[in-house]
C-alpha cells in the first residue's frame, strides 16, 4: 500500500487557496449585485461559483491524498473519499500538462461528480504515482 499527499503548505496552495478565492469571488458578487454599483459579470459570478464550490467538494478534482492498494486506488480530500477497485477503473486516461505541472486523471465510468481527477508535481512520489498508474492502464489495455 502506498499513500501519496501534499506537504501542508502544497495542499494550502493547490488545494484550498482555489477554494477561498471561488468564495471570495461569491462574496464579491453578492455584494455587487445588492449595491447600485454593478459589475457586468456579478451575475455570472453569482450563478456559477456555487457550481464551481459544489463540484470541488463534492466532486473532489483536487484530492489531498491518493492511496494504492494491489485491489484499490482512493482519492481522498475535504472529508470525503472516492475508491475504485482496479476492475471500476477500468482504462485510466492519464493526461500530463507539464506547463502548469498538473496531471488530469479519468478513470471509471463518466459521471459529473467523481472519476476526474487533477494532481500536482508537488505531491510526494508524484512520478512513481504516474508511473503505477500507467502500469495498470496499459495491463487493462492488453486484457482487451
């Protein structure tokens, strides 16, 4: 079993710094919206951050953690946890946009809340997590 985190100061950055700038960005538009002085995009603020929040806890793309077990992977973060046995998972499409050092993850059935997942560099043992992940996508390739 391995477990793959943040440093405190890389979950903070990556994780929940986007988080309070949506709700900074929800405050602000709020309090545009019931002054005289509008700006053109409250209302578009207004409408998609509650969205934008929702999908980040419930969907959970920006996991904390990340456990492997020879049955299982599980992204974890916010108090709440995805698992996946490697049969779930099915083909794991793995996308590197090095530029930004994020990799997007999608495994599993498609669905609104789960199955897509975005992890840094910064995360401890990021290029052996990469590295297993890839094993087990082309293990699932040659099985089909």
């Amino acid at each position: 079993m391995s477990i793959y985190t943040y440093s405190k100061s890389s979950k903070n950055m990556t994780i929940f710094l986007p988080v309070l700038v949506m709700a900074g960005l929800f405050v602000w538009a709020i309090y545009g919206f019931l002054s005289e002085n509008r700006f053109p995009l409250d209302e578009l603020i207004l409408y998609t951050m509650p969205v934008l929040l929702l999908s980040s806890f419930i969907g959970l793309h920006n996991p904390s953690s990340v456990k492997v077990t020879d049955q299982s992977i599980t992204f974890s973060g916010f108090g709440r946890s995805h698992t996946y046995t490697w049969e779930e998972a099915g083909v794991i499409f793995i996308r590197k946009y090095e530029y930004v050092g994020k990799t997007f993850i999608r495994l599993g059935k498609p669905s609104i809340l789960g199955g897509r997942y975005w992890i840094t560099h910064e995360m401890n043992d990021y290029k052996e997590l990469l590295s297993l992940l890839e094993q087990k996508s082309q293990k699932d390739v040659k099985r089909a």
